[in-house]
C-alpha cells in the first residue's frame, strides 16, 4: 500500500509552494484528504472497469463481424461460381437450341420435298 503521502502527488498548489510533510497537517484535514483519495480511487478503478467491459463487448462485436465477413465473402465466392455455372448452362442452352431450330429448319425442308414429290 502507499504512504499516505504518495497520495497527495497530485495535490493542486499554487506555483513554487511546498506543502509541508503529511505528519504536520491537522487531522481534520488529513482525514478529509484521505477520505477524498479513497473515493477517487474507488472512483477510478469503477472507471477502469467499466472501461475493460465496454471493451470486452467491442472486441465481441469486432470478432462477430469479423465472422460475417467470413460468411459474406463465401457467400460471394459461392455467387460468382454459380453465376459462372448459369453462365455455363445459358451457352449450353444457347447452343442446342440453335441446334434445334437448325434440326427444325432441316426437317421443315424435307417435309416440303416430301409434299413436292
């Protein structure tokens, strides 16, 4: 534990004034001070947790979107094979029809030979 002096380091005086030794001061005051430091520390270690929670739910938060970048980026991955294998399927498709109204042209003719003769 400190000295009851250290606590007082931040004791606000005027410019160049030396506070005298802690044994020197009247008791009221130094249990007033003492009273005051503990609060302040109270004070700041709620602080501090409070701090370490809100950071513990922002690197939560950061962790979760670090996992839905994850998702989306395969999500996107499995878009783009997919729309490569529409792709894919659109030319297949493309090509036997044209093959078909081809078929289709070639059978239509021989129907009108066949009527001719």
């Amino acid at each position: 534990m400190e000295k009851e002096g250290n606590v007082f380091r931040c004791f606000k005086t005027w410019k160049d004034t030396i506070l005298p030794t802690f044994d020197k001061w009247r008791p009221t005051i130094r249990e007033r001070f003492l009273l005051h430091a503990h609060h302040s520390s109270r004070a700041n270690n709620e602080l501090n947790d409070m701090i370490e929670h809100y950071e513990g739910l922002l690197l939560s938060i950061e962790q979760d979107i670090d996992a839905w970048k994850g998702k989306f980026s395969s999500l996107e991955a499995d878009l783009r094979s997919s729309s490569d294998f529409k792709q894919k399927l659109e030319d297949r498709v493309d090509h036997l029809s044209s093959k078909l109204m081809r078929s289709n042209g070639e059978l239509h003719d021989q129907y009108q030979r066949y009527d001719k003769l």
